[in-house]
C-alpha cells in the first residue's frame, strides 16, 4: 500500500470517528472554487457566500411553500456570552465560525458536533480597546485553512482539519489601540486584513498577506502620516498626490481614521479589491484638519489591484467626515442593466443613509438616493461630479453642538445585506430619523487608551441638558425613529417594498425568502419574508438576540439556516426588564428539525440598591464621568442589555471598596474591565458610583410601577 493511500485510510478513518460523512476535505477551498461559489450552493464558502457578496443562495428546498415545517434542527453553545457577529463559513458539511474574543470553532454542519475548537488566548484587558465588545466578525477558510484575526490584531491561519496554528502574523502593533475584529477575506493566494481603533486614533489600512507562508505582500494605508516620511507601502505614491493635499494642519501621530474594519470584497471582473473605510479621527474635522478638507480617504470606498495593491479609483460617500459616518457597509456587486446599458455595479449602503451605485471599471458614480428618511447633513450628489453636496451647516466647530440627521449609529451599520438575483432586490436593515447630538468640546487632547473623539462621548450630554430621551436610539429627534427591513431597487432607485422591525443582517434565497435576525432584548428570534412582497411567512424564537446574518447551506440533501446569536456589549434598552446573561450559540434550523432550543433566560436578579449619600453635585459628576468612561460597553444611562453588566444590579454597588478595587484597580481585567485610575480625576469612581446607584433606585422604581400594572 502506498503512503498516499495510507493517508487516505486515515483520513477516512478520522471522518468516521466524526461521524460527518460528508465532511471529505476539510476546507479544500481553492480558486475554482471560490470563483463559482453560486454554484455550489450547498457550501457556504465567502464571508458574503461568493465574491460578488449576495448572500443569496440557490438552494430553495426551505421556500415560501414549506417553511412552516422549519424547526430547529441543532444548537451549539459558545463558553462565551459576549457578542456573536460572525458568518460562519461552511464546507462540504463542516462549518467554521468564530465567536467572542476571537475563538474558532469547527462544527458538524448536520449535527452541531464539535470537531476542533482554537483559543488565541487573547488578553482580557485587550478588550478595553474594543469600541464594540470583543466580537468577530468571521473566519475565511481557503486551501484547507482556516484565517482568523484576533482581537489583539494577529492574522492566524490553522490547519482546517485539526485546528492547529500553521503560522500567526502580527498585523498590526499590539502596543497600538489597533484591535481586529473583522472577518479576513481570501482570493488568488492573497488573505486580506482589516483593523479597527476609529474612536482610539490612527491610521486605517488593509495589509495583504500570501495564504501560504503568512508573509506580507502589500499594505494599503487610507489616511496620511508624516508627509515627509514614506511609509514603503502601496499607498505611498497616492498618498503624496491626492490624499495629503486633502488634509490641513500637522500631522500627528493620533489622527487619521479611515480604519477598514468590515467589507472588503475581491472582484474576479476587473482582478481588483475594493475596501469601506471608517470614520475620520477625531471625528471633529474642527480638530483634525483645521476644520477643511474632505480628508481622504475617511468614509471612502477605495479600489486597488488585488495582487499589488495599486491604487485604482476611490470614492469618498462623506467628505470631511465629522459625524462617525463609516462607510463600512458590505458592499455588493452586481452586473445591472441601468438607462438601456449593462453596468458592472457596486452597491453601498453606508451609515449616511444613501444608497450608492457605483461603476467598479471606472469608480464614477450612477446613483446616490436616500434610502431613509429624516437625512439632512447633505442633499444629495451633485449630477455633474458625483460629488456629495454636504450641508454646510452640518460641520461644527469647537464651541457650537449640531444635530445632524443620521447620527452616528447611522442608518446602516455593518449588519450584512444581501441582494437577490432572482428579484433584482437589495435587503437591509435601515433606521430613519435618527438625529445625532454632536456637542464639541473646546480644546481637543488625544489621550492614548481613550476614546477621545472631539465631541461630547456617546451617551453623555451637554451639561446643562438632559439626558436623551428613552425610546429613542438617537435621544434627540422630534421625529419618531423607525427600524425597518428596506427591500431596494437599485434600478428603480427606490424601495419596493418595507416592513417594520428592529433586526439586523439578512439571507436571500432561491426559495423567494429573506431571513433576518431580530433582537427583543437580550432574548431574539430568526424571521423569514417573502423576497418578493414582505409579507412575513414565518418566525421562530430563539433564546438569544440575532445581530449578525444568518447563512444557508445543505448536507446529505437537507437544507439548513444556521446563525450565530447572541447580543454584543454596550446595547441601551429600554424600560423592559433585563435578562439573566446567557451564553451565545449557533442555531441551525432545517425542515422538520426535532431539536428544542433552550428556554428564554429568566429576569435578571434585583439588588437593594445603596442609600443615596451623594451631593446633586457629585451626581452629576458621575454622569458625566460614567459617560465618557463607562457607557461605551455599559451603556448610556446604565441601561445596560446585561450582556456586559448592567451596573445597577451590581452587587458591588453597595460595597465601596469592592467598587474601587474593580473600577480603580482592575480587579476584573480578565474580561476587559480595566483598572480606570490612571485616567479618572480624583474621586471619580466614587462619583460613577453614586451616579449608578441613582440610576438602580430609578430602575427599582420602574420595577415596582411594572409590576404593580
Ligand atoms: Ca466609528
């Protein structure tokens, strides 16, 4: 018997004992693959499902006819409660996926079985750099690899059939704010990596590294550093010729922006690679360029030639960016027949509320629409040049607030979309009126470790004016915010059909369905609509929250849905009562399923709160303190989903030492809560304290109103 045939009997002997029949290659992904993803539909092998980023599938055996049949057919939990947002990758019936704090997981896509599971054994107080929760966004799978970036910004690639480290890069410097938490993206040998730190400070850029050794083949910065310096990346002839005449004043080290911390999507049409990039920092252009310029390339999409990173066309969706508008949106290709005329189509749908239609041979704009209501920072493109005509109004200085309309949680965020061949259609989540409060402060400081972005932080308020509002995800607007899913035509340049609904990421398949996730709290549930009409065909309930999208693929002729759940950090709710904290899973439905899902978690335990001790004054302190430090992952007004601590039930609410040696000192580092001293003023956490402890006595107070009713 020859060793070839040898490795054949093991390999066959190890699927046996895995019990996935169909799990044959254990991510053989090569380029003929991935180029003809369509037309494998019963893999799921691309982040967006192929390179055109549809996330439509084929498969149609769940459709508007037999849906109601579809059950659970398995659950996977997670040893983590913090944010699920991944896609997972399937593969010939094993399905990788990445989860909270950068962990990997590859499933039995039929079972839920665990086959191998990698930890990168990311530092807990790493995640104090996360805007967002320490959540990931997904793995890339090519060539019997598995590539995930780490929340402490590593590439790693690992043996697709055991799990193990084939080789680990720094992608960017660990002593930086950098953090990673997008999925990396494979095409021609190349894997391509993104990073975040857009509230933290420095440069964005995308790094290209060859899938087999881990080496560096390119680097693309999107904002400017020392303009007498060059950095020996791609960028650096552009760089010098178009972006740095678009900033003003020195640089520094802190400012830029532009950080490519979601879509990148590879283009076999013209073998190039298209990047979002985020917003600029600081966010107030007052501070970060002498209040002029568009500040290239923050809030852009930029092409360049895949293989060496040479710049091509870029298109910048916010000029001078100011208000946190990324641009991060998954971008969607597409080829469109618009005016009579074939057109190789980009689809954009970033948090400035415009749908964009590019041409990707040229970059030069087709269309750019509202896809919300309520947008005034700008009216719109200018027909002649494409560009975007910003209210001028919309800036501000250093002295004087704006609200600007959408604000900075944006009328679409990173959440997939999907668009359907099938019905020309394009599927997002999209939230009108939403109206940003941006209240500069007078002098800018960078302060490393914080998120310093020229305005008045998140949840935190002008003093002398009240908090934002409840019920409303902006705070301010006098007009009713609405949460819907937005079925778009690209052509028509209008919205076709709309249905009400917080939700997040979206599926379109043959079977005429759209499925999206929702949230109602911490608790969630998965939702099918007819593609074509809207018309909600069936909903299952599901213990955790669904923020990202869910995927669709099929083993031994079943077709399954499959979606990470699980809420992330830093989520304000309302007056609806707070759930018990409960790990994330995987949920996998299919038709006639048998599986139960585990039951709703119950409501989070009340404490007594403290006595109020506190002078007005000192509480007023803590609010502003608790806004600038605590709210990013706690939450504005301490109203906490609970799947970071809702602090007011806190049992170290009532116990001051216990209280500072966490807030102050740490004690708690190993889930991210770092120790704050360094930063807070003298007697700072003691003001938070008293602060949360008002907010509990108020939570205590609704409680017994709740439960008198
Ligand atoms: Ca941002």
């Amino acid at each position: 018997m020859t060793l070839r045939a040898l490795t054949v009997l093991a390999a066959a002997a190890a699927l046996a004992v895995s019990g996935s029949a169909g799990a044959a290659s254990f991510g053989q992904v090569d380029d003929a693959r991935l180029l003809h993803a369509a037309s494998e539909p019963q893999n799921w092998l691309l982040h967006g499902g192929d390179y055109q980023a549809h996330r439509f599938s084929g498969l149609d055996q769940i459709n508007t006819g037999t849906i109601s049949a579809l059950k659970p057919a398995w659950v996977f939990e997670f040893d983590t409660s913090r944010a699920q947002e991944a896609t997972p990758i399937v593969v010939d019936g094993v399905a990788y996926v990445s989860t909270a704090w950068s962990k990997v997981y590859a499933v039995d896509a039929a079972t839920g079985k665990q086959l191998w599971s990698y930890d990168p054994q990311v530092k807990g107080e790493v995640g104090a750099k996360a805007c967002c929760d320490v959540g990931n966004r997904g793995v890339a799978v090519y060539r019997g690899r598995v590539y995930v970036g780490t929340l402490d910004a590593r590439l790693v690639a690992l043996d697709a059939r055991t799990g193990k480290v084939a080789w680990s890069v720094q992608a960017a410097d660990p002593n930086s704010m950098i953090t990673s938490t997008g999925a990396p993206r494979v095409a021609q040998g190349l894997v391509y990596i993104g990073n975040a730190a857009g509230e933290f400070g420095g440069r964005g850029y995308i790094s290209a590294y060859r899938a087999d050794t881990g080496k560096l083949a390119w680097r693309f910065f999107t904002t400017p550093g020392d303009p007498k310096k060059k950095d020996g990346a791609a960028s650096d002839d552009i760089m010098a010729t178009v972006v740095q005449p678009t900033w003003f004043g020195p640089h520094n080290a802190y400012r830029g922006g532009g950080q490519v911390w979601n879509s990148i999507v590879y283009d076999p049409d013209f073998d190039q690679l298209y990047f979002a990039t985020g917003n600029g920092f600081p966010w107030n252009r007052w501070f970060r360029s002498e209040g002029k310029g568009d500040n290239l390339f923050v809030a852009s999409i930029v092409a360049v030639d895949a293989k060496t990173g040479k710049y091509k066309w870029h298109y910048q969706e916010s000029p001078g960016d100011s208000w946190d508008y990324d641009s991060i949106a998954d971008m969607i290709l597409a080829d469109l027949t618009i005016d009579g005329r074939p057109r190789k189509a980009l689809m954009h749908t970033p948090k400035n509320g415009f749908f964009y239609v590019l041409d990707r041979a040229t970059g030069k704009l087709i269309s750019a629409d509202p896809f919300v209501s309520g947008i005034d920072w700008a009216t719109g493109a200018d027909p002649a040049t494409g560009r975007m005509m910003v209210n001028p109004g919309a800036y501000f200085d250093n002295k004087t607030a704006v609200r600007v309309s959408p604000d900075g949680g944006g009328a679409h965020s990173w959440q997939p979309t999907a668009f359907s061949p099938r019905t020309g259609l394009m599927y997002l989540e999209a939230y009108s009126n939403t109206l940003g409060l941006y209240t500069p402060r007078p002098t800018y400081e960078w302060v490393k470790g914080l998120d310093r972005t020229g305005t008045v932080n998140y949840g935190a308020h002008a003093p002398g004016e009240g908090p934002p509002a409840l019920g409303d995800i902006a705070g301010q607007s006098p007009r009713p915010v609405q949460a819907n899913l937005v079925a778009w035509d690209p052509v028509a340049r209008k919205a076709r059909w709309k249905v009400d609904g917080r939700g997040s990421g979206v599926l379109a398949t043959a079977g005429n369905l759209v499925f999206q996730g929702r949230g109602r709290n911490v608790m969630g549930e998965l939702v099918a609509f007819r593609a074509d009409t809207g018309e909600q065909v069936w909903s299952h309930q599901t213990p955790n929250a669904i923020v990202t999208g869910p995927v669709t693929y099929s083993v031994r002729g079943e077709q399954y849905v499959l979606a990470a759940s699980g809420a992330g950090g830093g989520v304000r709710i309302g007056t609806e009562d707070v759930r018990q904290r409960q790990v994330g899973r995987l949920v996998a439905f299919k038709l006639n399923g048998t599986a139960t899902l585990p039951p709703d978690p119950p409501p989070a335990p009340m404490i007594a709160p403290p006595p109020l001790t506190w002078t007005a004054a000192t509480v007023l302190e803590g609010d502003d303190l608790y806004g600038q430090f605590c709210s990013r992952c706690h939450a504005a007004q301490a109203r906490s989903s609970n799947v970071v601590p809702d602090l007011r039930r806190s049992t170290a609410l009532g116990n001051p030492a216990l209280w500072s040696a966490i807030v102050d000192g740490g004690a708690m580092k190993a889930t991210g809560m770092i120790g704050w001293a360094k930063f807070l003023p003298p007697g700072g956490s003691e003001a938070i304290r008293g602060y949360v402890a008002t907010q509990a006595h108020k939570l205590r107070e609704e409680r017994a109103k709740a439960s008198a009713k």
